[in-house]
C-alpha cells in the first residue's frame, strides 16, 4: 500500500507542477479560443484517423500565409507547445507546404493522447494562427481514434521521429499489475543496495541501454531529459527518437543509409527483471531522381530483422500518410516491386500527388518536385512476432534548374519585338521589367503600349508574351552599317516567387538587323555661274557632315555658299570659281568645273553620299585683240595636282603672269612679244605661244636647292590667236595630248582692215561714216588709204590685189572699173591710179598702210552721164612681208610686155575675204553737164 501511495502521491505531484505552468500560459495570453464544441464545424481543419497515427491537416484558408503553432493538450488541461524537440520526443510530425497548409501526424501513441485500454485513444490538439494583429486565433481539436491492430511491434518512421513500440508484458504480468503487487521488502532491499539505479527508476523501467553502437545505459530520467519519448500504456512499451540523437547511429543497409535507435530496456519485477530489445530503423535515403521518375530504393532485409527466416505478410504504399490502394497505384503510375534485395517505388515525376514549387538559386530559376509517399511493410520472424513498420517519407528533388526557354517570334516586317519567355510555375509573378531606360511595373507597360501578358498552359503553368514596338523608346537602335539598323529589346525580367517573396530576374537581349535606312540624295544643277545643290535627306534627318572638294563644309562656308536648310532638304549654290570647286578641262570659251560633295555619317564615318557635278562655265581662256594683245587666262586642272600657276610662264620664260595665285595665272602680251611665233595659213595668221612651267624652277630642280616637287611637266598650255579680217575666229590649243583630258582654250581674235578715204594727201583726217555721201569734183582727186588697223604687228604687210569702182553699193554689180589689177594700176586705164609710197617712221607700222589716188569720175553712157555716184572697192590681202611671194611682188611698168601674174602662195598670205568698200561718193552738180569719162 505504501508503495501504491508513493506513486500516487508523485502523479499528484505532476498535476500540480504542470497545471501551475498551464495558468501562467493561459494567465499571460488571451487567447481567442474557438470553443471545443464548434471544431468539427471549422472548415479547413481535417483529422483523419490512419492506422496508429493520427491526421491532422490545416488549409491555408484558415492560416492565410501567417505563421502557425500547434499545442499538445492532455487529458488534464496540460498545454504543452509543440516545439521541434517536444514533437520529435512525443510523437508529432508537423510538415507544411509554401502555402500554408499544414500537416500534422500525431502517433496515437504520443505523450498526451489518453488511452483506456490501448484501443482508443484521445488527442487532442490546438492550433494558433498568428495574425498581423496581436492576438492569434486558436483553433481546438479533439478527435478520438480506433486502433486495435497493434502488431507484437510497431514501427513508425516519419520526417522527424522514429518510434517503436512492443508489447511490454505478456498478459499474465499484464493482469497482475493491475492487482496489489505482493510485497517483499527484503527483496526490495536487496535490490536497490545491490543495483543503486533502481530505486530511481519509475514505471517499472529500470535500467535502459542505448546502442550507439556500443552499449550506454542510461537511466530513465537522464533519457527522458536528453529528450527520447518513453512511454508505458497498459501493455505497451514505446520508445521514441529525433534522428540527430546521440544515442542513435546510422548504417548504410545494402545501398540505403539508415538511422538506427536501438535501445535495450530492463523491467524491474519484483524478484527478477524482464529485458525487452526495442529497435527502430528509418531510412534517410535511398532515392534517386530522373527528370521523369523518382526512385525510392528500401533494403529488403533490414536491421528490425533478426534472422532470414522472414515471411512477408504485406506491402503497401500510402501518399500522405494514408494507404492507397493498387487501382489508385495503376491510375497514378506509382509501382512497388521487389528487385532481388531491394523493395522499390517508383513516383512519376509530376504527378498530383506532390506538387512544384519554384525556387530562385543564384538568380536562377529553379524548380523542386515534393511528394510524401508511404511505404508499409508487415511480416514476421519465424512465424512469431510480427512487424509492422511504416514509413512516412517526403521526398523533395533537388533544385532542378528549369531556365526559361525564349522563343522569338519576331517579324521584322511588322517592326515589332514579339518574344515568348517560359514556362514558369504558377507561383512565378512577373512584377515589373527593366529596359534600358528604366524600370516599368507590368501595369505601366502595358500602359505605355508595350504589351506585356501572361499565357496559361493547360498544366497550370505559365509564360510571358512581350510584343514591343521598333519605335518605342525602350527600344534601342543602332546603325550597323550605312544602310542596316540593329534594334535591339535588352529587358530585365523581375519575376517575384510567392509565397515566400522571393525575387529573381531574368534577362533577355534580341537583335534584329533591318535594312530599313533611307540615304540622303544629292542632286544638282548649273547656271552660268553656280552649281546649285539640292541635299534630300534620307529618314534618318540630317546625321551627316558635308565634305565639300577637300574641306569640310562649316557654317561659315555655309553661308558663304547661301547655304539654306529645313526639316527634310538642305540647298548650296556654289559659285563655280569657288576654292571648294575644281577645274576638269578648259576649252575655247568655257571652263569645265567639277563639284564633289561627300556626306559622311560623323560617328561611324560612313559614306552616305558621293556626288560630283560637272559643269561647263562660259569663261574667256584667251583673247585676242585687234591691237595684237593676247590674253591667256591657265587655271590649275585637277589632272595636274602639283602645279603651282604662279610658276607658269609664256615661251619667253622672263613673260610672267601679270596676276596669278594657287589656281589662275593670267597672261597679257604682244603678239611680237614673248616669243610669240606667227604662221600664215590660207585664211588666217596664227599666233601662237605656250604656257608652261618656267625654267627658274627646273633650274633649282636640277641644282637640287629645293626639294624636288614632282611638277608635271605636262602643263602645257598652246594658246594660238587666228586672226581673219574683221573677223575673229580662231583658238588654240591643244597641249600634248593627255589621256582623257585634253586641254584646250580658244582664242577669239579680229584683225580689222579698212578702206577709207582721206581729205587730202597728206592722209591725216578720213571721211567717216556720218560724212558719205561724199561730194566732189570730177577730176578731183580721191585719196585712198588701206589700213591694217590696231596690230601692232610690224612683220604683216598689206598688199592690195584688186580695186575697182562700181556705180552701185553692190560690189559685183556691174558695170565696173579697175583701177588695180592683180596689185598693179589698171594699164588700160586712161587716168592711171598712183600708188604712194609710206614714208618711213610716218607711221608707227608703214606694212600696214597701201595708199592710192585717183581721180573722180562718173559712168557715162552714150555721154550722159548715167550715174552720178561711184562706190570703190579693194581686195586685200595680208602676207609675211619676211617671206616671199605676194608681197615682194613687182608691177611691170606701163610699158613692159612682162605683165606675167605672179602666183600667191597659198600657205602665207591672208586673202581678204572681208569686203573692202567705200561709201558713196557723189559728184558736185556742177560738174554734170561737162564731166565724162568713156
Ligand atoms: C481523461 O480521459 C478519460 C478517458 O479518455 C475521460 O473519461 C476523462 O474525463 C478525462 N479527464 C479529463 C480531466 O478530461
Ligand atoms: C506545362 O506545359 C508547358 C507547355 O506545354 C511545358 O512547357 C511545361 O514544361 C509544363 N510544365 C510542367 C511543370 O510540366
Ligand atoms: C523589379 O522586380 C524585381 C523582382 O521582383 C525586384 O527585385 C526589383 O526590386 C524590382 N525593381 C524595381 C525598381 O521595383
Ligand atoms: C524644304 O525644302 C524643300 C526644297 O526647298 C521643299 O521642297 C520642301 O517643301 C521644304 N519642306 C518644308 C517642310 O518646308
Ligand atoms: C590692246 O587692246 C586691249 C583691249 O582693248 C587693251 O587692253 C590693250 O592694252 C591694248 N594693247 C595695246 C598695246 O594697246
Ligand atoms: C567687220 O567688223 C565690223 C565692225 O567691227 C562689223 O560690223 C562687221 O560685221 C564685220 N564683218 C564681218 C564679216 O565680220
């Protein structure tokens, strides 16, 4: 009795101790209690009675993603919470997902759950969901749970605990505890002196040995302390175990490592003492991945069996806990076999068992696959003892890493970025995008015009659309060439992972090469003295720098070159003597000019545009005066790159230019100058000089005194004046000829030769126009005079061929009267024409003058006269007077019968093909009546 009483004064003593710590609990928290009475009725709590364990699953509609703890309540309103130790050594297994939902498996033989006779057993639990708010909201379950099933020994593995429990006693020490225990003091007595640790022990354990693998005792106390679940119910023992105990070990069991609590407990029995060998061994591996199947390997025969003499009794598989059946097996894929020494599960990757969950590891995206099969295993040893062991085993992949694909499904025809990024699971949110030029919240994108949307998959997972416009700003563009764009979307995915919050980004970068750029276009005209231009811009404005000739066009020369701009055109007028232009050819009267404008593209320094315009300018190269003047204008042509004009000289080196610079040089002279030479040809006396590089610089060429510059020697300019009577024709040049660019300039000229008639002899003073008619006497003389006029060329001479008189203006007309014949007075005429010599030094040029005299006369016809009026002509022409011929020609005297003509050379004299006439001479009236002439 003594005995019994000291047990029961200690359980008294329990209750005392754990319900003062129940009243601070409940004295410092209000908690809002759902009363017990309502559990059933709250939807998102679920209990589920499976076997020797307990369900209890929490949805997150109740927990709502906050935190949550659970209670363990006793029979006695112990409140005890359930921390990750208190659960591994009690026998609660609590497990949730990202979610929120919970799961909670509680062994039916836990420390709180009360129990009669081992059959039905009392749990009952509290649930605390922490809200934003203070105070959380309590959720209290209570559930009772049938299980008569208990094997001989029970084995139950779950994330957290490994628990065994055996049958303690054989029915008979069963039935005898319940009675009074027969007491012997003695023995008692003898116990304890001789084994010290029995007097401490409770429940009738006395001595406990734990295997790590070697033996360690231990005392109950100390065990319960360290923090193993031992229990007694009326016929069992159950002992529990954390994997990461100290008296625990692991194994590696044909391939599959192992955790094994195994423990020897002694029973102190009055007079002798009952030993029980408990073991449990849970698996911690064994599971192998494939993208497509996860492979749990179990070890057949495992460290629970003692001998090979085993009979299975049954193979089961559970998810979640609770057993399926093989027509749910099939439906799922799932496959349990045996293969030689290893039982074997098989779990499709995927499937609805288990779910996905994105992670973000370095940034990445990852994925992990959970699922929580249950593998049950029933046999016996040598016909006796039999075994029931369970495995609650979650599964969680590895991180997969599950980069999303991108596909591109841009046109660049319609201008437009349209790419596809996924898949993603659905608990990946995009939240915003970053371009280059910033960052935009979905919203806000799609706001902007950028289309930013989501696209279901059927297996709920998910990708993103993107279409974004070439234009849009995000955009960036960059010419790669002259003519081909690059656009490229550089964007920053930022994806946010629910539930946890967790961020990661993903970049993408698309090119697209679109040839797609308008050039600016050059176009041009030419008046007489401007290139005008005309610059069109091409669709990229004006990105371009103009390079006129050699030199960049500034603003400066811009203005200077009228130079006018708007949105889409640009106009120059370029004035074609202008430094930027140059000089292609020179002809007689013009001047061919060339315009080379280049637009080049400043950043990459790309030709957009190469534009030349070639024009022929109006421009006098050579002139050619009556007074024998020669002018020569020599530009500096772009075939002849080095020349320097102001170098250049006439034959006569010492003939510089009268004006020259970088580009011209402009020749002035006489014809009887700077070794001008002179040709006479049939028609025409040429003039003729070159223009070239003066000798002073080959000179110094040749001393080597300056550096050699190689000068074309080339630049040859022959500038020739023809000259006709009163008429100018007549040009010049031609220099060596040059592959594609003849030089060329034309020189107009006119040599001017008159017949005039002077007012007396001494030829000083000339009738002129306003004068005729002019009225004179018959018989009164008529001065003549043929001049060469204006050239001061002393080597030409005058000589006349033939002069006549008609009596009308028209020089052929008829009748008509020689008065020179072939240079020589008209023998048959009665009043011979006299020619007068040139006193020598009169006169600046005496070749140039032939002067005669007659008489005035009339025409008479059967005598009357028949018109009053003469007009006098003469043919002319010029000749060497160096050379022979013509000009050195005699006339035979009156009297000679030698009047033999002499033949003119054909080569060098100037037949006067301009009519030499006079005006109309009249006669007086008062010579009418007698004048006559037959
Ligand atoms: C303890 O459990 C037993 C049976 O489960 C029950 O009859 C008894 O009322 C409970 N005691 C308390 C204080 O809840
Ligand atoms: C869901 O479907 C998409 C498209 O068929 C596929 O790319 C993706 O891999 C699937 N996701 C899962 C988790 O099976
Ligand atoms: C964009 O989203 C990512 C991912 O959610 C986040 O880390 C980042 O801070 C966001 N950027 C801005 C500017 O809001
Ligand atoms: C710009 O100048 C061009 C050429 O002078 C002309 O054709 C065009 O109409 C002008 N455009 C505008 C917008 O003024
Ligand atoms: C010849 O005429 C031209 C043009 O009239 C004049 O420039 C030049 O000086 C004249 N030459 C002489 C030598 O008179
Ligand atoms: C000759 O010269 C005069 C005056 O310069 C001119 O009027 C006339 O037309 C010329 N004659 C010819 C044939 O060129």
């Amino acid at each position: 009795m003594t005995w019994l009483f000291g047990i029961f004064t200690f359980w008294l003593l329990m209750v005392m101790v754990l319900a003062q710590k129940t009243f601070n609990v409940l004295s410092t928290q209000n908690f809002n209690v759902v009363p017990a009475h309502n559990f059933n009725q709250q939807t998102g709590l679920t209990t589920d009675c499976l076997g020797s364990y307990m369900r209890l699953t929490v949805d997150k509609s109740l927990t709502l993603g906050n935190e949550v703890e659970f209670d363990a309540l006793s029979n006695v309103s112990h409140i005890e919470s359930l921390t990750p130790s208190l659960a591994a050594k009690c026998g609660f297994s609590i497990d949730s997902d990202p979610w929120g939902n919970y799961k909670v498996f509680a062994s039916l033989l836990n420390c709180f759950s009360a129990s009669e006779d081992d059959s039905e057993f009392d749990i009952a639990m509290r649930v605390r969901v922490h809200g934003v708010k203070g105070e959380p909201d309590v959720f209290e379950v209570e559930k009772t749970c049938s299980y008569d099933q208990w094997a001989p020994r029970e084995v139950l593995c779950t994330q957290n605990f490994m628990e065994v429990s055996v049958n303690r006693l054989p029915e008979e020490i069963t039935a005898l505890r319940r009675r009074p225990m027969p007491r012997s003091p003695k023995s008692d007595y003898q116990w304890t002196s001789t084994v010290p640790e029995a007097i401490t022990s409770t429940y009738n354990i006395w001595r406990m040995v734990f295997f790590t693998p070697n033996q360690k005792a231990m005392l109950l106390e100390d065990a319960l302390r360290t923090g193993y679940g031992i229990t007694t119910t009326r016929s069992r023992l159950v002992l529990r175990s954390g994997y990461d105990m100290p008296e625990t070990y692991s194994e590696n069991v044909n391939g599959v490592p192992m955790r094994i609590f195994r423990v020897t407990t002694y029973f102190k029995k009055q007079w002798s003492v009952t030993m029980l060998d408990t073991v449990a061994a849970c698996p911690t591996g064994g599971v192998s991945f494939t993208d497509e199947m996860i492979t749990w390997n179990f070890p057949r025969v495992n460290p629970l069996m003692r001998s090979l003499e085993i009979s299975l009794l049954g193979m089961f598989m559970g998810i979640d806990g609770k057993q399926i059946d093989s027509v749910q097996m099939n439906a799922r894929g799932y496959v349990l076999t045996i293969v030689d020494d290893q039982i074997i599960m098989k779990l499709p990757m995927g499937g609805p068992d288990g779910y996905y969950k994105s992670h973000a590891v370095n940034n990445q995206y990852h994925i992990t696959y959970n699922i929580e099969p249950m593998l049950e295993l029933l046999w016996s040893e040598g016909g006796m003892d039999a075994t029931r062991y369970k495995v609650l085993f979650p599964i969680k992949t590895p991180f997969m890493p599950s980069p999303p694909h991108f596909v591109d499904f841009t046109d660049a025809d319609q201008r437009m970025f349209d790419v596809l990024l996924g898949p993603f699971l659905y608990d990946t949110e995009l939240v915003n995008l970053t371009f280059s030029t910033g960052v935009l919240t979905v919203a806000e994108a799609n706001a902007r015009g950028i289309n930013i949307q989501e696209q279901p998959f059927q297996n709920g997972s998910k990708a993103f659309r993107l279409k974004v416009d070439f234009s849009d700003s995000v955009v960036v563009s960059t010419q790669a060439d002259v003519t081909v764009t690059v656009y490229t979307l550089h964007v920053t995915f930022g994806f946010m992972i629910l539930p946890e919050y967790m961020p990661f980004s993903h970049t993408l970068s698309v090119d697209v090469n679109l040839q797609d750029i308008i050039l600016p276009t050059v176009s041009g005209t030419c008046d007489e003295e401007n290139f005008y231009v005309l610059i069109t811009f091409g669709n990229m404005g004006k990105n371009f720098n103009i390079m006129m000739g050699v030199r960049d066009l500034t603003p400066d020369r811009g203005a200077e070159y009228d130079l006018k701009e708007n949105a889409t055109h640009m106009s120059l007028a370029v004035p074609f003597l202008s430094t930027d232009v140059v000089f292609e050819l020179m002809y007689p009267s013009s001047l061919r000019a060339r315009l080379d404008l280049l637009l080049w593209e400043p950043i990459n320094k790309w030709t957009l545009s190469d534009f030349s315009l070639a024009c022929n300018f109006p421009m006098t190269m050579t002139e050619c005066f009556s007074n024998g003047t020669m002018s020569a204008l020599a530009v500096k042509v772009e075939s002849v790159p080095q020349l320097d004009p102001r170098q250049l000289t006439l034959t006569d080196h010492s003939c510089k230019p009268k004006f020259s610079n970088d580009r011209f040089a402009y020749f002035s002279f006489e014809a009887n100058s700077c070794g001008t030479t002179r040709r006479f040809y049939d028609g025409v006396v040429m003039y003729q000089n070159e223009i070239t590089l003066g000798n002073e610089l080959q000179f110094h060429q040749q001393n080597k005194k300056v550096p050699i510059i190689p000068l074309d020697p080339e630049y040859r300019v022959t500038m020739s004046c023809f000259y006709t009577l009163n008429d100018t024709q007549t040009v010049a040049f031609s220099t060596k000829p040059r592959e594609n660019e003849p030089l060329t300039e034309t020189g107009f000229g006119e040599m001017q030769v008159v017949l005039r008639l002077a007012r007396d002899g001494s030829y000083s003073n000339f009738y002129v126009k306003e004068d005729y008619p002019v009225v004179q006497y018959l018989r009164s003389p008529l001065f003549f005079e043929v001049a060469l006029l204006q050239s001061t060329d002393p080597q030409i001479e005058i000589v006349l061929e033939n002069c006549w008189t008609t009596m009308k203006e028209d020089r052929n007309s008829t009748p008509r009267w020689d008065l020179i014949v072939d240079g020589c007075v008209n023998q048959a005429d009665h009043y011979e024409t006299v020619f007068h010599d040139i006193i020598p030094n009169s006169v600046p040029n005496p070749s140039h003058l032939k002067r005669f005299e007659i008489q005035m006369f009339t025409f008479v016809l059967n005598d009357v006269v028949f018109q009053d009026q003469i007009f006098v002509h003469c043919d002319a022409v010029l000749c060497d007077s160096e050379s022979d011929g013509i000009c050195k020609r005699k006339c035979p005297s009156p009297f000679s019968s030698d009047g033999k003509k002499v033949r003119r050379a054909a080569t060098n004299v100037q037949s006067l093909g301009t009519p030499l006439s006079s005006g109309k001479i009249v006669l007086s009236s008062t010579d009418l009546v007698s004048g006559s002439q037959s």
